[in-house]
C-alpha cells in the first residue's frame, strides 16, 4: 500500500517547527508503524537529508519511549496499545497519516517527534517512592497484604510513563500519571507510611512542572495504553484532600 | 597475564560471607569523599546507584535514555527465581545454586552462583519493601510459579511484568537518592569512552545526545551495567538501543571479554514477517505449557495448518523427548525448531517457523480457560500478525535473546581493569553457558543492591578518593580521539545506511554464530565480518552533525563496535571445540543430535584480550574448578 | 494557614472549590425550580409564594448574598482553571479527534459555563431586578407570564429554554465529575452517583423549561 505522511519537523528545542509531506510506497501491512517510519528514515539517508527523530526502544509496548500523536490519538487509532504495537494493517491504501508530536507545555519537542518528559522524573523524584533504604526489611512474607488490594496496586503500577495521559488531555493534566504512583503506594502497607507526604509533595511538583489542572473529562484513562483507570486519580483527590486537612 | 577470580577460601556456604567481613570497609563519614560513575541505569546499575548513594557515596549515572525508567530490563516478562522456600517444596539456596549451575552447563563459577542464590531472598524482601505489587495469594502472601529447569516453583511475579516492576523499584530507589542530590542522573548521555589513569579506571567521556557535547568526568570507580550484546545479530528481542559498545570500548582500553560466544536464543519468538522487520517480539516461554509444536511431516507443504489432518502433522518435540516433550529447555527447543526448518519443514510465507498449535487445550478446557490464562499474549500476537491464534496455532521461530558472555570479572565484580566494575548482562559471572528464566532479574538485583556496594568498598578503601581532575592528559586524549573518530565517520558519506551494514552483519552472525555453528562457518565469519567493516568505514552514509541530536550518528558507532565484536564471538565460538548450552557446535554432538560437552578440555572461562583491531586476540584461561556439584550430562528424554 | 493557602491554589484543591461551589448551586436550583412551579398553581398561588419570600426578606437577602458569592467564587476559579489550562497547552495539533476519547460535555464545561453567565446576567438584569422594584401588589405572576421581560417575549422565551439546555448540559459533566473530584469514585457507588446525576442535569433543567415552554409557546395560562 501507499500512504501520504505529513510529519512534525523541528530541528531543536528552539527553531520553529513545520509539517513536512512524505510518501511511502510499498509499505506492507505486516510492518509495524514505526517500521514503517524506518523504510522512510533510510530512504531519506539515502537522499542524504536527515531521518525524522522519533523515540522509540523496546518496541513491545512496555518501555514507555516511544508515542506519537497519530491523526488525531494518543498513540494512533487503536486503544490499549502503544505506537509501537501499531500494524499497517490497520490502514488503508492512499491514507493519508498526520504524525505530530506530544504537545504540552510540560513536554517541550527536542527534535522532529522526540520530546522531553523528564517533567515526569522530578515529579516522581518528588516522592514516587518507598524511602526504605537497601538492606534490613522485613521478610518477604512478614505482612500480609490482601490480594484484592495488591492486584489493584499493580493495575496502578502497570503506569509506563509514556505520557500519552498529558499529551491526550485538553489541559495537559499529569493526574492519572500521578495518581497512578500514589494510588499504587496508597493501597499498599509498605507505601501507606508515606502516603500523606507523598500526595502533597507529588502534586506540588506535578503543578510546579507545568501540567495542567484536571478536568475530568477521561481522555486519559481511554488513550492510556494499559488501560489505567481514573479511580486512581479519585483516590489521589481523597489522600491529597485529607493530607492537607489532616 | 594471571587471572585471579579472587574467589575466597572456605566452604561455599561461607564463602560471601568471610569474604564480607575479611574485606576492607569506607568509615561511614569518609564515603562523601568517594564519587562513583555508574553508566546504565537498568536493573542493575539504577540498584547500585541507590544502594550506593544510601551508603553516602556520590553518585553520578548516566543513560542513553531520558529516563533511568526506559531500561530493557523492563521487558522481562516471567519472573525472578528466589530460594525463599514458601510452597515447601524443597527448595533451598544449594538447591537453587544447583539448578543455575547445571542450568549453566557447567561453565560459571560455583562461588558466585551460590552467592546469587545466597541473595535472592534478599532481594525479594528488599522488593517487596519498596511497595513492588507481587502476585499474591488470596491468604495474603506472595504466590509462586515454576519455569523452566527446575523442579520446583520458586518464581515470583508480577503479572507478565515482573521485570517492569522491579526496574520500577529500583528507580524509585533511584529517583529517592536523586531526590536527594546523592545521585546526579545524566539523561541521554552515551558513554564514548572510559578514561585510564594510571592504570586504574578514573573516568569517562560522555556524549550528550541532544545537544552532541562531549563530556569529561571523573570519579574514583567506574562501575558498567550496560546489557547484553545481542542486537549484533541485528534482530534480537533487545530493545533498539540496546548495544555492545560500552563493554567493547573497555574492552579495547585493556578489559578482559569472557565467554562471548555464549548467546541464548529464545524458542518462542513471533517469526520475521518482511525483509522490512526491526526487531522480534519474545511470547511468554509459558505458552509451551500449554501449546503443541508441530510442523507438517511433508517438506513444502502450503496447506493451511487446519487442513493437514492429524497424521500428517510432527509434533517433534514430543516424538524426541517423550518425557519432557514441549517443556525441553530453551536451547533444545530452539536448535530443534531450527533443524526442522532447515530440513524443509518450516511453515508461513518464509517458512521459518514451526506451528505453537493451542487447538488441543482449547478443545479440553474451553477458549475462555485459555483466554483468561494467555489472553494478553494472545491479543499481542493478533496485533502484530493478524492471525487469531484461537482459530489457527501461532507460528513460533527462534530469536537472540540474552548474552551470557560480557566482561570478565573477579568476585568482586572488577573487571581486569582496576576500580572498572561490571554488573549485571554486561558481564558474564553467573550463568554460565546458558541462563535460566527468571534468573537475569535475580542477577541484575544481586549485584546492584548486595554485591557491589560491599565489594567496591574494598577497591575504594586503597584510594584516597575525591579525584576530579578532568584536565589529565589521559581525558584530553581520549576526547580527542572520540573527536576524530566521531568526524571520520561523518565524512565517509558513501552509499550505504547504518542499518543496511548492520543486517548485513546480522546475517552472518545468525548463519555462522548463531544457534548452531560449525568450524567452517565460524572460519568464514571470521573472514566477513573484517570485510563488512572496511565496507563500513569506507561506504557508510550518516546524515546530519555532530553537535545535535543524530539518530544516525548513533547507531553508527554502536554498529562500528559490533563489527569488531562479532569477529570475537566467532573467534571464541571457534577455539571452543564443544556444545555446552546455548554454543552448540554441530560437530560436536551425540548420537542423539544432542550438545555434547567436552568437560577434561574446556571448563574454563574464556578471557580474551585485545590486541588491535586488525589484530588477533590473546586469549587467557581461567580454570573453573567445582567442588561441590558433580557435572553430568543433561538429558530431556 | 499556610496549609489552608496550600491547598486552596493547589491544582486539586482548586478543582475541590469549583466541585463544592458547583454542588452548592446544584442545591440552590432545587431551591428555584420548586418556587418557579408554583407558576402552574395559578397568580394568586405565585403571587402569595413571592410575598411570602418578601416577608422573610433579611433571610432571602442573606441567602442571596451567600449564593451570589457561591457564583462569583465558581465563576472566578473557573475562568483561573481554564487561563492556567490555556498555559498548559500552548500549541494545539493539527488533527486532535477528541470526540473518540472523552464526551463533548466534559470538554466544553467553559462554554456551556459563559453562555449560562450570560443568560444569569440577563436574568439577574430583567426578571429578578422587576421583583426587587415590585413591593407588594401581587404583580409577580404577570411580569413573568405577560411582562416585557415575561414568557409572552418569544426572544426571552427561547433564550430561557436554551440556557436551561445548557444547564443541562454543564451538570451533565458538572455532577459526576464533582463527585470524582471528592474523590467518591466507588464502582459500588457510582450507579447511584449516575442516577442522582439524572435528577440535575435532566429532570431539574426540564422543569425549568416546562414553564417558558408551557406559558411561552403553547399560550398556557391565558
């Protein structure tokens, strides 16, 4: 099949960006997307011009690298999947693909349709942990915990930050991002300890780092490639509330 | 060149800890003294990172990624092995240490197996005080599974993403320390270079990939935990980025490489569909519980799999191994997968692959049985194939895996070159010739959190610390020569894309280096693979500059590196005149067609050193001596 | 009360007011909707309700003071939320199909907000500000039903029926979305959130619409 691309470009962090038009020939619908995009990027080596930057590593849709706006989604037309997991099966002949970037304050574009997220990073360094130290725990076993509440801590953790949640959201909000590492903690014993002081300082961070104020209106939790759901964003809203009134 | 393993004195119980308490410590508030550069921030080095930074040394960590999260350590899907006992099955750290070394086919060192084992139980307390959601059981305690080589369920997990959670753990450790100002975490930063002062390793040079600055730092101890090698192969189930070439400079600044001929192929990978492919997708070794292997009996045959009727299918796994059938270890299972195709039996477009038929178990249990056990995989293959493996089986292949080979290190994790420490699939220490599952998470852990940060102790405590003198002629030098090479490359402006160079070294490796290899092939990769590199630095076309971000440029010199260590791994499997777990050479086999190891002539490790280039390696022989398991001969029948 | 300023400009604690105020005004439209019904009982019966009101007017007053702060301080943070949201996304995509992953309601809760401002602009402007001059003399019924600004004007008539749709529409979204704000996102609880929902974003802006509708377009009441 023969697709027409119209792509982001931009140089770096400070040039202005354009929509440059590409097509592809011959591309067969075995291909994954980003293969796809390879069979481009060698061609335009070939033409000596410079390959269109996307991030990208695992491809198998757990690393959290890769995402890219694909006409009009959050990691292209199909849910639960990230970019990478995306076939050419799933276009047609003569389509025509807008592949756009990330967009959002917080997500400054370094190159073409790479962006930065280490936004993320301080708001987890911020408190997206357990401050136990290495060495000295308990046993594995010491402390019970209810399956019901580790399998909904690991549905939180399942979270692989490729922030197709802020990217999505009208507001460029991080909540379900956030919410999904405190939620994760929250329902656990060994993350309870801190669970006040996480919720206030996670969310000071989150709104420190640019994101966008919540709004409700679940884009996340619909383009969120595990399929995150935005309970957890009502359950930061509960430890949040109650951390600062208590 | 004398190779001592430092390996302590005593029984092997004992072993790690004597060794911890004869070893020399850092008085607690002498440790701001120390910096520590840790380069790759995966299981491994984001774990030593913390736990170091915890201690109190200074830490700067540096990643090609833009965050230590990204790591291919987050793609482990089953689990990680620990000694912990809780189903009361039998099992026990000897029992554990057991299995790994015969897993290993005896080609690992016993004292560092056993201290692997001897900390998987720390490990597992250490995750789950980290908040890391482990399966339960309804009772509330963790819950256990079995995997392969073993006979015991001794694995924990987290849904299929048990290697996401751990790398997760261990970042939030991380992220704690940056948080901090322990840590210093340098993001897309590629290492070029370490830097040796006086004989010792003191520093690196970094490229920023953003901005392509290169960069000085210095530090008391380099500590490497950098993966595996295995996208030499070109298709592997490695991330993209994944690469040799953090190991291979430090190999070429004077670090031993062990072992590197020993690569895993993993049996259960989805086949190549197009010439076009980037990468392979690993499905769960687990299917083989459940799913048969079969391959028409006639060569050729283009029927559809579900209008070969029974008696014409071969389900070969279950006709050599009765006993073990569909469970045989990866090595078996992949070599066997090969052979079929190669005879003509292969199936799918390319016919290189073999049918993972799940219409048996569908028939007794029900789909939805199967949905709710493998659903998630299911749905993954539909996504990448097309084919809905409820209606017709999975077509399976073989792919590059893992790397048990990496730099040679001492027990105490230090590589030939002083204050140089390797951890993790960077370095070759404990599995042997072939890994078990669930063991590469258990082994990542292992050294970043409990081995390295006692034993660098011993290294730092001879140092005064607090070195940070960048403008040593050492660092102007090996800039410069990054510099030069990093220009030479942008200038050859021949006729040819990276990747075009790199498929091509691809093919040789998997035709001559890969599953099953043989003196002659060997011989001729030994001779094509020099040529595809002077066809590289004469005919490679990389866009762009080098003072931005430059996709290109960067998977240049990873593949400049491939091209040099690929020649090694044929010169290794070559010299290596035995089949022991993933080397399988075909000349050395039973009767059966099964690995026949040659234990009085090669239960050594192999340690090769660098000579030049275009220079034959030295190799150095380290004695592997057990005392405490008996070796035999692994047999599935 | 630093903690309490804290919590107040934090991006939570700002969507917890304009859910505590949205509530609040929820409750007030019950308030309003029941007086308005009284309509159908005929003048006298309005008429008599209105004085009745008049009579208590040091309760009203003070309500209507509470209430008016309630819409300036929803009103306020909204136009904060949306400005710091308009921030957060400097540059829009190109092709953005938000309709295949969150519903129009939830995305237009600043739209269907202004023009629901404008309309109680309007309101406060014409019928509220004709019964603050009216002291006594049971006219109440006849400037709603025959006044200038009363159902008999098709303009007024068709302008209250929209903005009652509108109503409908920002407590569509406005309801539930407060509750998960509050955090009472409880799937054992959420029918029962969706059908408490139902009353305010359906049942309540059709009763408001059932008197222009009735006495406006049908020429009920004459």
């Amino acid at each position: 099949m023969n697709v027409t691309l119209k792509v982001w470009r931009q140089s770096n962090s400070q040039s202005k960006g354009f929509f440059s038009i590409y097509n592809v020939s011959d591309v067969s619908e075995e291909m994954s997307f980003f293969e796809m995009l390879d069979m481009l990027n060698e061609s335009l080596v070939e033409k000596g011009e410079e390959p269109i930057a996307f991030d990208h590593d695992c491809r198998e849709g757990i690393c959290g690298t890769c995402g890219v706006f694909i006409n009009g989604r959050a990691h292209g037309p199909i849910s639960g999947i990230t970019t990478c997991q995306l076939h050419m099966r799933r276009f047609n002949n003569g389509d025509t693909i807008i592949i756009e970037p990330w967009r959002a304050k917080a997500f400054p574009v370094i190159k073409d349709l790479v962006v930065d997220r280490t936004s993320l990073d301080r708001v987890m360094m911020s408190g997206g942990y357990v401050s136990v130290n290495t060495g000295g725990t308990p046993d594995a076993n010491a402390i019970p915990i209810s399956k019901v509440n580790a399998d909904e801590a690991m549905d939180a953790a399942s979270c692989i930050g490729c922030g197709a949640c802020v990217a999505t959201c009208k507001n460029s909000s991080a909540m379900l991002f956030v919410s999904a590492k405190v939620s994760q903690y929250a329902l656990l014993p060994q993350g309870m300890i801190e669970k006040k002081i996480r919720a206030q300082n996670m969310v000071d961070s989150m709104d420190e780092e640019g994101f966008g104020n919540c709004s409700n209106t679940y884009a996340c939790e619909a383009e969120c490639p595990k399929e995150i759901s935005v309970s957890h964003i009502a359950r930061m809203n509960r430890e949040f509330f109650k951390a600062s009134i208590s | 060149m004398k190779l001592d393993a430092k390996i302590p004195e005593g029984l092997l119980a004992e072993k790690w800890t004597n060794h911890k308490f004869k070893i020399n410590l850092v008085n607690p508030s002498n440790k701001r003294k120390y910096k520590v550069l840790i380069v790759g921030t995966g299981l491994a080095g984001a774990s030593a990172a913390a736990a170091l930074a915890e201690l109190g040394y200074n830490v700067e960590a540096f990643s090609y990624h833009e965050s230590p999260r990204r790591a291919h350590s987050i793609a482990a899907q089953g689990g990680i092995n620990a000694a912990k006992n809780y189903p009361g099955d039998g099992d026990s750290i000897f029992r554990l240490f057991y299995d790994t070394i015969k897993g290993g086919d005896y080609r690992s060192r016993e004292a560092n197996v056993y201290r692997l084992a001897e900390v998987s139980n720390n490990i597992i307390d250490q995750c789950v005080a980290q908040g890391i959601p482990f399966a339960r059981e309804y009772g509330g305690l963790l819950s256990n599974r079995s995997f392969g080589g073993a006979q015991v369920s001794r694995t924990f997990y987290a849904r299929g993403q048990t290697g996401q959670q751990l790398l997760l753990g261990a970042y939030s450790a991380l992220v704690r320390q940056m948080n901090t100002g322990k840590v210093n975490f340098h993001a897309r930063t590629e290492l070029q270079d370490i830097v040796v002062v006086d004989g010792q390793a003191k520093g690196i040079i970094t490229r920023n990939l953003v901005t392509g600055k290169l960069e000085s730092h210095a530090g008391d101890a380099v500590v490497m935990a950098t993966g595996g090698y295995g996208n030499v192969f070109f298709l592997s189930t490695n991330a993209m980025a994944s690469n040799g070439s953090a190991a291979w400079r430090a190999h070429k600044k004077g670090a031993l490489f062990a072992n590197p001929c020993f690569t895993q192929i993993h049996p259960t990978c989805i086949p190549v569909a197009s010439g076009s492919q980037s990468k392979l997708t690993l499905m769960s070794e687990s299917l083989r519980n459940d799913g048969r292997i079969w391959v028409p009996k006639k060569k050729g045959d283009d029927r559809a799999p579900g209008n070969i009727p029974e008696d014409e299918r071969d389900y070969y796994l279950e006709r050599l191994y009765p006993s073990f059938g569909n469970l045989v270890p990866r090595d078996v299972a992949s070599r066997r997968a090969k052979e079929m195709c190669d005879m003509g039996h292969g199936v799918g477009a390319t016919k290189l692959a073999v049918y993972l038929d799940f219409e048996d178990v569908i028939g007794r249990n029900g789909k939805n049985w199967v949905a709710d056990k493998y659903g998630n995989l299911f749905d993954m293959y539909e996504e990448i194939t097309g084919e809905n493996p409820y209606k017709t089986p999975m077509r399976i292949y073989p792919a590059v895996h893992y790397t048990m080979g990496g730099l040679w290190v001492d027990y105490n994790l230090m590589s030939s070159i002083p204050g140089l420490y390797v951890m993790g699939e960077a370095n070759f220490s404990d599995h042997g010739a072939n890994r078990l599952g669930a063991s590469a998470l258990m082994q990542g852990l292992a050294d970043g959190y409990f081995v390295i940060p006692y034993t660098i102790a011993d290294y730092l405590s001879g140092n005064t610390g607090g070195f940070s003198d960048t403008s040593a002629s050492e660092f102007i030098e090996t800039e410069k020569g990054i510099q030069d090479n990093i220009q030479r490359m942008l200038s050859i402006k021949g006729s040819q894309t990276v990747d075009e160079i790199h498929k091509k070294l691809g093919l040789v490796m998997w035709e001559n280096v890969g599953m099953a290899r043989n003196k002659e092939g060997l011989k001729k990769a030994i001779i094509e693979i020099p040529k595809l590199r002077k066809e590289f630095w004469e005919d490679v076309n990389i866009p762009g500059s080098s003072n931005s971000m430059n996709t290109e440029l960067e998977k240049a010199g990873r593949l400049a590196d491939f091209l040099e260590l690929g020649e090694l791994m044929a010169r290794d499997a070559l010299e290596r005149e035995e089949s022991c777990g993933g080397h399988f050479r075909e000349e050395f086999q039973t009767e059966e067609n099964e690995a026949k190891r040659d234990d009085k002539n090669f239960t050594f490790v192999s340690a090769w050193e660098f000579k030049g280039v275009e220079k034959e390696p030295v190799v150095h022989k380290e004695d592997l001596v057990f005392e405490n398991v008996k070796l035999t001969t692994r047999s599935y029948k | 009360m630093s903690w309490f300023l804290n919590f107040m400009n934090s991006s939570i604690g700002k969507k917890m007011q304009m859910a505590i105020t949205g509530i609040l005004l929820c409750l007030f439209l019950i308030v309003h909707v029941i007086g308005n019904l009284v309509l159908f009982a005929g003048p006298n019966a309005f008429n008599t309700y209105v004085e009745a009101l008049s009579s208590v007017k040091p309760l009203v007053r003070s309500l209507e003071v509470v209430l008016a702060l309630m819409f300036i301080w929803h009103i306020f943070n909204g136009v904060r939320l949306t400005i710091e949201n308009r921030k957060a996304t400097p540059e829009k995509y190109l092709m953005n199909k938000a309709a295949e992953n969150s519903k129009l309601t939830s995305r237009t809760m600043g739209l269907t907000g202004s023009l629901i401002f404008i309309f109680l602009v309007t309101h406060l402007g014409t019928i509220w500000r004709l019964f603050q001059l009216e002291h006594g003399g049971g006219k109440f019924y006849d400037i709603v039903i025959s006044g200038r600004f009363g159902f008999n004007n098709i303009y007024y008539t068709l302008i209250y029926i929209f903005a009652m749709a509108l109503l409908g529409l920002h407590l569509r979204h406005g309801f539930q979305s407060a509750f998960q704000t509050f955090g009472w996102n409880h799937s054992k609880y959420k029918p029962l959130i969706s059908g408490v929902a139902v009353f305010f974003w359906l049942i309540i802006p059709l009763a408001f619409m059932s008197i222009p509708i009735y006495f406006g377009l049908l020429g009920g009441g004459n």
